[in-house]
C-alpha cells in the first residue's frame, strides 16, 4: 500500500495535461509503470487518481457486492462511471479526459493533493473554497471520526 504525501499546484495545458510535481512523481515511481486509473470523486467535485494497484485492491472489495441486489448495482454503476485508464508519459504528464475536466471544472489552474493512497485532483479554486468552507467543522470531524479510536503508541 502506498502513503502519499503533500499538496501540489501545478497548471493544465490546453489539452488536459497536467506535469506532476517531481516530489510528487518521485512518491509514485514504484508504481508509474503499472499506469493509473483516474475517476470522479464520490462526494466532492474533484478528480481521483489512483494507481493501479489501488484500484485492484477498491475493484476487489466492490467485487465481493452481491450484483442480485440493486442498490449494489446502482452503486457500482456511479462509482465506475467516467472511469479511465490514464499514464504519465515520458516528460511527467498525465492526460486528464475532457469530460472528467468538465465534471470537475478544472480550468488552469490546479491542486493535486494527497488523500492516503490516491491523489486528488482539484481546479484550485474549488479546492481552496472547501478547504475554507471545512475549516470550522474540523474539530468536530475530527472527533467524530477519529476520537473513538485507540491510537496505538
């Protein structure tokens, strides 16, 4: 599994390409060569880069959906909608597809930021205005997420 780390701005060319930052790429090389699978987020209106490996993983758990009962159908439908095959070519860019470009309103500017094991991809606006709009609700995220784990020492 892998742990990425840091947020990233860099700008999309006219076609949808976008250079990755080198800390960034240098966090991803032992998986550059398996290519990337990249998807609308769930909840936000943002992009989801995931390496390969990844997806298997995600593909594996929805996998196990039992495609007899509707609401997983309906899931797994909207969850791989738009979905690409996606690979940094030989000078660090990924091309981002113009109808994923459209949902996630990228324009030129852009933030590519770490989510644990996947990166995601944001027209820097929108990701600076949820950044803002969450920062009064964190403490309580936090809590509600994070406080009834034990956190090992």
């Amino acid at each position: 599994m892998i742990n990425l780390i840091g947020t990233y701005e860099c700008k999309a060319d006219a076609k949808g390409r976008l250079m990755l930052a080198s800390s960034l790429k240098k966090q991803l090389s032992p998986v550059l060569q398996e290519g990337f699978v990249i998807k609308r987020s769930v909840f936000q209106s943002c992009l989801e880069l995931y390496p390969m490996q990844e997806w298997n993983v995600m593909m594996s758990k929805i996998n196990k959906l039992n495609r007899f009962v509707k609401k997983n159908n309906d899931f797994i439908r909207r969850f791989t909608a738009g979905v690409k095959m996606v690979e940094v070519d030989a000078t660090g860019r990924i091309l981002i597809p113009k109808d994923l470009c459209a949902f996630a309103e990228i324009k030129k500017e852009v933030v590519l930021s770490s989510a644990v094991n996947i990166v995601e991809i944001w027209d820097k606006e929108n990701y600076e205005k949820v950044i803002e709009d969450s920062a009064e609700d964190f403490g309580d995220l936090a809590e509600a997420v994070m406080g009834n784990i034990e956190l090992d020492e």
